[in-house]
C-alpha cells in the first residue's frame, strides 16, 4: 500500500500477472491509507471509485468489505460478461 514501495515498483514494472484475467480495483476518495486512491493501481486494471457511484459514500480503506456499495461493485465486475 505504500506508494513508491519495491512490491508496487516490482508489480507495475511487469503488468498485470496472468494474461486474459480481468483485475478490478474498487478504491474510495476517503481511503486514508492509499493516497490518492488510484495510485497503486496496477496499469491495465479497471479502476471502480465508490464516489463515482455514490458521491457521499467515504468509506475508509479498512472499512471496504463490510461496504454494501463496494460489494455491489465485485459482484458486478465479477459477472461482468468478457469482452
């Protein structure tokens, strides 16, 4: 998570890991640990920000998976047909 770290150097220096796999971040404005949001999102990998759905949800980072909005995210990018 920390920005600037070898793992997140490491990660976006050789992509996305497997070929063909669809990778979803769901991320929120009001993370507080990931600053901003989007930063440590690897190239290639479809960002969902819960603010672009729902503009008065601040959900901090620890708080994502009891979320209702970020689980209807998953599930969504999860059933999403490939295109």
């Amino acid at each position: 998570m920390i920005r600037g770290s070898d793992l997140l150097r490491d990660l976006h220096a050789r992509g996305l890991p497997t070929r063909g796999v669809r990778y979803t971040d769901i991320v929120s404005i009001c993370d507080g640990l990931v600053v901003p949001a989007e930063a440590n999102s690897i190239p290639g990998t479809t960002v969902h920000r819960l603010q672009d759905s729902n503009p008065l949800d601040c959900t901090p980072h620890h708080e994502l998976p009891k979320s209702p909005l970020a689980r209807h995210l998953v599930t969504s990018a999860a059933s999403a047909p490939d295109v």
